[in-house]
C-alpha cells in the first residue's frame, strides 16, 4: 500500500522557467511533510516542510503547497535552475509512529540550460 | 561538526554471509532509522529506534537485525535471508521533526 505517491517518474523543464513537482498521500493522520533533494549516490538533502495547519510555506525560490481536502501537495521551484537537476522526494509523518517517514518514490527532475 | 556518519561507502559481500553496516551520529538524537534504496520505489523504511535497547520493525524488515546498545549507534545487519539485499541504504536521525541523513552506503552481493 503506497501511501504516498509521486505519479511523475520524471520531468524536463527550460532553465528559468518553473519546475511543479506532485505529490499525493492517502494516510489522512499525516500531519508533517517534506521534501528532499538527492543525488545519487548520497543521502536526502532536505529543502523545504510544511505542517498540516498551513497551506503553503516559501524559502527562496522554493515552494510548497499543501491541498489537505485533496491529500495533494506540491513543490515549485521558481526560476528552475541546471544545478537542480536531481532526485526530488516527497515524505510525510504523523506524530504517533516516532517520527518515521514515509516517501514517494521519487520524481527525476532535469533542468535544461 | 555534528552529523551522521555511515561506513563503508561500498561494500561488497558474497551470497549466503551476514555483513553489518555502520551508523553513528552525534547530534544527540534519540530517535534513528535505517532506509532502503531500490530504482523507483524511493526509500523504504526497514527498521527504526525511538530509544537506546528499543527498536521496531519497518515496512521491509525481513531479512534485517538492528540493535540499539548506545544512543550514537544504531548498525544494521543484512542477513543471508534477504533475498534482494543489493541495494543504497541509508541512515537517518531525528528530533521534533528534523530529519539528518548519512550519506549512505552501496551494498553488492555478488
């Protein structure tokens, strides 16, 4: 049973334009979520979380909206950049299972100069 | 510098042998997890630790032994009964929702 789930395997976008990453969750007790860049090869480095009491949280030129009704959240990275090109996952925890993720199985992103 | 550090970076091991890898952070986390890396299914929780001498099984645990002796430590056996055990597996701690990771380690039957 997946419950989280990142339906785009991968995405191609132009340098300067913006890259929108989907994520859906059908676990209705998640209440904290994340994103994680990785390359391969090494470990999750995380960009941006946003609470389930929020609907959107910005740093930088990133983004993340969370659509609670529709257990969707999405990441926009604005202006897309080469040096994101990665792997980019979606996580999201309750606060009754010690803090463990759960994770999407990951969206390619590849920006193009 | 606080982190997780994980070794080897690869490691290979030959059909039917138990191999242990390493975990240690020193951020003074309680709480540690060991993730599996596999081509297109993201990561996958194996097995995770709240405290020291107390762990829980993950979603993919057969296969796998842990144990939690210190609060720094948290290894991880692949045993002879894990069928897959090729793999990128990955450490992590946490604390109110802050989640480090190691930078993972390369496992290879050959």
């Amino acid at each position: 049973d997946q419950q989280v789930k990142q339906n785009s395997p991968s995405l191609s976008v132009q340098e300067g334009r913006i890259s929108i990453l989907n994520c859906d969750y059908t676990n209705s007790m998640f209440d904290y979520f994340l994103w994680y860049k990785k390359y391969p090869a090494e470990g999750p480095t995380f960009l941006i979380s946003i609470s389930s009491i929020k609907d959107k949280n910005e740093d930088g030129r990133f983004t993340v909206f969370l659509n609670k009704s529709a257990k969707h959240l999405s990441l926009h990275i604005v202006p897309s950049q080469p040096g994101d090109s990665a792997v980019y996952f979606c996580a999201a925890t309750d606060g009754t299972s010690y803090g463990k993720l759960t994770f999407g199985q990951g969206t390619i992103l590849t920006v193009h100069p | 510098d606080g982190g997780i550090t994980q070794s080897p970076k690869y490691l290979f091991r030959k059909e039917g042998q138990n191999v242990t890898l390493s975990c240690e952070q020193n951020l003074n986390h309680d709480a540690m997890y060991w993730y599996r890396q596999d081509p297109g299914q993201g990561l996958r929780l194996i097995y995770y630790s709240q405290i020291v001498n107390d762990f829980q099984k993950g979603d993919i645990a057969e296969g796998y032994s842990v144990s939690r002796e210190k609060k720094e430590s948290f290894p991880l056996t692949v045993t002879s009964a894990q069928k897959n055990p090729t793999a990128f597996y990955l450490c992590a701690s946490s604390h109110n929702y802050g989640y480090t990771f190691g930078s993972g380690t390369r496992l290879t039957v050959v």
